[in-house]
C-alpha cells in the first residue's frame, strides 16, 4: 500500500520535508500538505517590502511546482485535532486525513503588546504576506514609521523602511537593541550607527497606549515625549501555534519535544522548525530555535526519516544575521552564556567588534559586527559559524584569538577546521539543489 | 570532479589569483572582491590561497530559501542572480566563510570554478593552484598550522629576548 505523508505547515520545514520525500521515493508515497496560506518564504517578504522583489518572487510550492512534486494540498485550511490513536487530522472544514506518519511544522505567530490600541487599524504586524500586503501599501515617501520592538524581526525590515524614503523611529522596552541576538557593548555600537543614518533610537521604552487622531497615531509611553506615527509596526515577539495540539497527548515543553530523530513521543508524528523543541549543538539540551537555518534542517532530516532513512540530526546551532544600512550583525551559539569565557575586542573606528566565548579550548559562541563591503567581515562570519559548529580543540590557537581576536582566518585554516567540516551532512550523503528534485 | 588542487609550499604570495578572479567574477581588476583569498603566514614569509571546496553539504545552498543556489554542469555551487534576493543566510550557513556579498547588486556570490575554466588556475605562475581531477581535501591545514605556530614560538622566543 501506498505510504500516506501529512505535512502541516507551507513554510521552510515543511517545504524542505517534502523535497527530501521526494528526492528519496521520487513521488512513490503520497503527500497532502496543509497550509492556511500559499507557501512562501517568510524570509523574502523584507525584499518585497523594499519593492526590490516582486511579490510573485515570494512563492515556493507554486502550483505547477507542487504537481510536479505530486503534492496534494488543503491550502487555505487549518489543522484543528490530531487524533493520534486513529492516526487521523482533523482540519477546519471537517475533512479527516488519515496518515502513516506526519509532520506538525505549524510555526509561529507574532504576539502585540498588551496596550490598549494595539488592534487599530494602521497599527500592523509584519510576518505573514497579508501583512507584509498591508505594510506596503501604507508606506509612502516621508511617511513616520514607528518599530515597536527592536528585536531581530523589526530590524530584518529596518533596511527596506528606510529604502521607501521613509522617516523611522525605533523603540523598544528593553535597555538595550538587539537584547536576543547581542551584548550591550556591540548594541551601542549599532545604536550609533542607526543614528548616523537617520534613525531615532529609543530603548528603556514602555508604550502605554496607541489612539488614533485623525488618521495619525498616537503613541504614549510610561515615560517620555508621546510619538505620532502615519504607520505603526508591532514586533514586539512571537508565539508558537501549538494550542490545536491540547488534548493530542503529544508531549509538549516550550515546543513539541522530539528525539534525535525528530519524532515527538508519538512514534509516527515528527515535529520541525519554531514548534520543535530539539537538541541544541552547542548545550546538547533541548531548546527551541524559532530561526529560519533551523527549520530548514529540520524539514530536511523529517523528510528523509518519513521516506524511510534512518538520519539521526547532530542538534540545530542557534545564529542570526542582520544588515543595517549596510553594517553586518551576527551572532552563533552560546553568545550570550554567562559562565563562558570570553575574549572581545571593539574598533569602533571600524564599526568593529568582536566575542569568542570558550568552554575549554572550544569556541561555544561568538558575536561579530563589521561593515558589510568588507569581504573579511563576511568570511569571519562564515569562519566563526564554522569553528562554533564543528567544535574541534583549538589548543594554541585559543591564545592566538585572546590576543587578537579579530585574526580568526590563520587559527581556522591551521586548526584544521576545515577537515573536520568537509566530511558533514545533515542527511549523510552529498545534498542535491531544490530545484532538481523530481 | 575537477576541483581547485591548492599547494600551498608553492604559492608566493604574487596575489595574481586574487587579480584574475576579480576580473572574471566582476569585470574589473579589485582584489578586494576576488573569492579566492591569499592567506599571508610567518609575518608574510609564506602564503597560501584559500577558497570554496565545493563541499559535500553544500551549506549555502541548502540555507537559500528561495532556490537561488544550485550545482552547475562542472560540479560547482552557483548563485542564480535572478533568484537572490540578498538575504544573506548562505553566508552565515557557510561555514568556511567562502560565500560572500555584494553590497551593490545585493546579491550574494562564490567561487563558481569560471564554468570550468578557473582563472586563479590559468594565471598562477607555480601552479600552487591547479585544476584537476581529484578528491577535494583540506589542503591547508597541515602547512598553515606548521607556520603559524612556527612564528609564535619566534614571537615568544623574541619577547624573551626583550624583543
């Protein structure tokens, strides 16, 4: 009998599970994707904002993809009971799909402030294409537009803001920028450069309300002046969508807990991207990884168990990068564990800085800031992801990076790190590119 | 597959590797944008290039989330400009730090071999790089870690010596 895939979920986990199925059994097993939207790529959607992409860019599985990959869909449909004894979903319209295994790759969505006026019309998330539809069409020329939050999500969209000719504020309630991706030394440095080109920082920020005034919003904080916007846009956090899973008997943490495998205490029920909470590279624990690299590889190890593989998955390494105004921002890892050693150094003249956090003699996170024209910035990126994902022993090389520890180049090169990387995949075998499957 | 043959002990460091390939990659001579970089050891006594190994995983092109990497007819990882959106997480994902981006066509761009004829090959005078047949390896480990931690214990020795 034909073996029966259900995928919920048309994002990065759950298009990269279907594209490994069917690079292994070549369309042998069938495959019904559940997906309340059309899939596209969550990522792309700041380039459609900056008007650099057109909207038709952001699709994945387009139609005459998805047949070619012999995928039925439920599009526009919700996952709302699994019903685990009888190996059955239930979706929004009282259809019941039967399966012999399924991935739960449901993702995330964003979470406003509590204040009142945070549903007003004009005050906007930025996460799925409606959205993005939404914010695009309210962005004009020298129109005010207030970020409410500095988190990594608000800044993926900072560029393209100001790409529309438009004026922007930034707040956000922490003390600091970038409180989840950086430390405080490199967010100042950040929130100098923000400054320079134009934008107003505002950290420490409580917003209390928004109310509208003719058309215009008005933004009032616990302390401080009052803000009037044209556009508000909230990125004030996300939340996993795991509430249809109550009464699943699926074991659930911060996310779904899976094994090595990706399988959640069901045996025939995988979990990948924002909702799994699954081995950490660094730490070994589980942890949940809300990040775009992660759920691809999830998507990508899901796919080969579900076609029958046996791929055990080495644990997703947290990292972010982010470009501002053409200033690159990254972080890997345990960047910000406090009982890790760790070695900075700042050239602020440069728009510069450097972290390597240590347990031993291996490098468990690092941080870097540079200028993105600068191919050395890049390739420390690439170097510093490389030596926290491989983990080796880098001995004297440790005391070569305390004394300077921008010259990452010569210890990765003589630390061998690159024989160490050349034998890893994620699937066991050399990938093949998306777009030659089937 | 033919990859890039690196023999680092013949390399001296002339840079018209970095040269050649900025022109084939861009049209004109900046160094700056070559994607095969010559590393200087020993306080620029010994040198040795260092680019993309068109590794197994193909972590860049894996990362890309709208496709826009792909393996071209020599075996090669190559941007598809017209996909890249200039999103950057292949140069994140790449952890040997061999794909890079270009601020003014926003797109990202790698060592793609030249569609089979690299440049860095044709023009190096030693032959410290060579285009062959051949299993790729890390070609630089073995000599790098002998020079650098050479020209730390010259470091130390002088400082010793109140150098």
């Amino acid at each position: 009998m034909t073996r029966r895939h259900v995928i919920i979920g048309g994002g990065t986990a759950g298009l990269n599970a279907i594209l490994t199925i069917r690079e292994y059994d070549r369309g042998a097993s069938e495959i019904r994707l559940v997906s309340a939207e059309r899939p596209y790529s969550r990522m792309v959607l700041p380039y459609y904002l900056a008007r650099s992409i057109t909207e038709s860019h952001v699709f994945t599985l387009t139609p005459p993809r998805l047949a070619e990959l012999q995928v039925q869909t439920h599009l526009g449909r919700r996952a709302v009971r699994l019903e685990t004894a009888a190996n059955r979903l239930m979706l929004d319209d009282g259809t019941g799909l039967e399966y012999d295994d399924l991935l739960i790759a449901t993702g995330s969505s964003p979470v406003r402030a509590a204040v009142p006026g945070a549903d007003l019309p004009g005050v906007h998330s930025f996460w799925t294409l409606a959205q993005a539809r939404g914010v695009v069409a309210q962005i004009r020329e020298g129109s005010h537009v207030v970020l409410v939050g500095a988190g990594f999500i608000a800044f993926t969209i900072l560029d393209a803001i100001l790409a529309l000719k438009a004026r922007l504020t930034v707040v956000e309630v922490a003390p600091q920028i970038l409180p989840r991706m950086i430390d405080r030394t490199g967010a100042e440095m950040v929130e100098r450069w923000l400054t320079r080109h134009g934008v107003t920082v505002r950290t420490g920020a409580t917003l209390t309300a928004i109310e509208d005034t003719e058309g215009r919003k008005h933004l009032r904080f616990r302390q401080g002046e009052d803000l009037v916007a044209d556009v508000v846009i909230m990125a004030t956090g996300i939340r996993t969508n795991l509430e249809w899973l109550n009464g699943s008997g699926l074991r659930v943490n911060r996310g779904i807990l899976v094994d090595d495998h990706l399988r959640s205490n069901v045996a025939n029920v995988f979990a990948a991207g924002d909702v799994a909470e699954g081995r950490d590279l660094v730490t070994g624990q589980p942890a949940l990884h809300a990040i775009e690299p992660t759920a691809m590889e999830h998507g990508r190890v899901v796919g080969a168990n579900m076609a029958g593989r046996d791929v055990a998955y080495r644990g997703s390494l947290l990292m972010n990068i982010l470009e501002v105004c053409h200033l690159d921002i990254a972080s890997f890892g345990a960047w910000d564990d406090p009982t890790a050693e760790a070695f900075a150094a700042a050239r602020p003249e440069r728009w510069a800085y450097r972290k390597l956090l240590w347990r031993g003699d291996r490098l468990i996170g690092a941080m870097i800031l540079g200028i993105a024209n600068d191919l050395w910035t890049t390739n420390d990126v690439g170097m510093l992801k490389g030596l926290v994902q491989s983990g080796g022993h880098l001995g004297a090389w440790k005391e070569h990076l305390r004394r300077n520890p921008f010259d990452i180049k010569p210890a990765f090169i003589a630390s061998g790190t690159t024989a160490r990387l050349l034998p890893e995949t994620t699937l066991g075998k050399p990938s093949v590119p998306g777009g030659q499957v089937v | 597959m033919k990859v890039l043959r690196i023999t680092p002990e013949r390399c001296t460091g002339c840079m018209r590797c970095e040269l050649a390939c900025s022109y084939v990659q861009t049209g004109t001579f900046q160094p700056a944008r070559s994607v095969i970089r010559v590393s200087p050891f020993e306080g620029h006594t010994s040198y040795a290039p260092y680019t993309c190994t068109q590794c197994a995983e193909g972590w860049c092109m894996t990362a890309c989330p709208v496709e826009a990497l792909t393996i071209s007819p020599v075996g090669a990882k190559a941007v598809l400009d017209d996909q890249c959106v200039g999103c950057k997480l292949c140069t994140i994902a790449c952890p040997y730090g061999t794909i890079f981006y270009n601020p003014e066509t926003q797109k990202a761009f790698k060592c793609d071999l030249c569609g089979g004829t690299p440049a860095c090959a044709a023009v190096c005078p030693t032959a410290a790089i060579e285009y062959v047949e051949a299993e790729t390896t890390d070609w630089l480990g073995g000599f790098a870690s002998k020079r650098v931690l050479r020209s730390h214990e010259g470091q130390h020795a002088m400082a010793e010596a109140g150098g």
